[in-house]
C-alpha cells in the first residue's frame, strides 16, 4: 500500500512508529516543529536520527540545529551523514516505512491545502545486505556532540 502526504501518510507513519522498541530515522531534512510533534505521540520513542546537515541546508531552512536540543531532551543519539538522501524509518532493522518525505510540516501533514506531494511505503522484512547497508551508512556518519553542535551552529551564521 502506498501512504499519500494530505491523507494518510502521518497516521501511517505514527501507528508504524508507536509502541516500537529501536526506532533509527533516517532523513536528510528535518524541522524542529514536526519533530517534536511526531515525539510527542504516545508510546513513541526514537534512539537514533540520521541528518545531512550540510551548512548551507541549515543557512536555507531546510533543516533545523534545534533538533540537537529535542533530541538530547529525548536520549536520541543524532549522526550527521553529508551523503544521505534516503528518508527511511526502521524498527530495530527489522522492517521499514520509507519513502520520499522529510520531517517537515509540508512533508507529513494532514492539511489539505499545503502540503507536498509525498509517498511511502513500508517493508515488512529487512534482508541483511540491506541491514549491512544502513550500518554502514551510521558507520560511515558523524556523531553530533556539543562541541560540534557549537561549531556548527556558528558555520550556519556565515
């Protein structure tokens, strides 16, 4: 079944994510705003996210530093990736809801008039060559820390 933004893309997406036990979030752009509101659902909890956090993503809007403070509130552990694009949900590599939309109120919404054309999926299995390819992109990433929270918070301003 394909889950359609405007419709029901963020029912799907919560109902996948609730009362799950690893939660890992992969997405190139996220805002502050949908983030804490997707948190804020009951039984849902996240241990870690992915984001491309290039700078000049950051100076633009598309992404939010903001999202270091919720997710250190929400001892979530937050990877940079600059290679990223992929927009994938996984339930302790077991399964996967993915597809085209960041986190952003444009992205997952449920408002009929301004939102962007989204689709998502789910996958009910995750084989191990594609579990190995989404370990190696965590491997692969940057761990943000405060210090580099710091750093990139002053590059952004530039």
């Amino acid at each position: 079944m394909l889950y359609r933004n405007g419709e029901n893309l963020k029912n799907n997406l919560i109902t996948y994510l609730t009362g799950k036990s690893n939660i890992t979030i992969f997405s190139p752009y996220i805002k502050a705003k949908t983030l804490n509101k997707l948190l804020e659902s009951k039984d849902l909890t996240c241990d870690q996210i992915v984001v491309r956090w290039e700078p000049r993503d950051i100076a633009m809007g598309s992404s939010d530093l903001e999202i270091y403070e919720i997710c250190k509130k929400n001892n979530i552990t937050l990877f940079m990736n600059k290679r990223i694009h992929l927009k994938l949900y996984t339930n302790n590599f077991k399964d996967a809801f993915l597809g085209s939309a960041n986190i952003s109120e444009r992205a997952i919404s449920e408002d009929k008039g301004n939102y962007n054309y989204e689709i998502c999926s789910y996958a009910d299995n995750i084989d191990n060559e594609d579990k190995l390819y989404l370990y190696k992109i965590i491997n692969e990433s940057t761990l943000i820390t405060d210090e580099l929270y710091e750093s990139i918070k002053e590059q952004s301003k530039d």
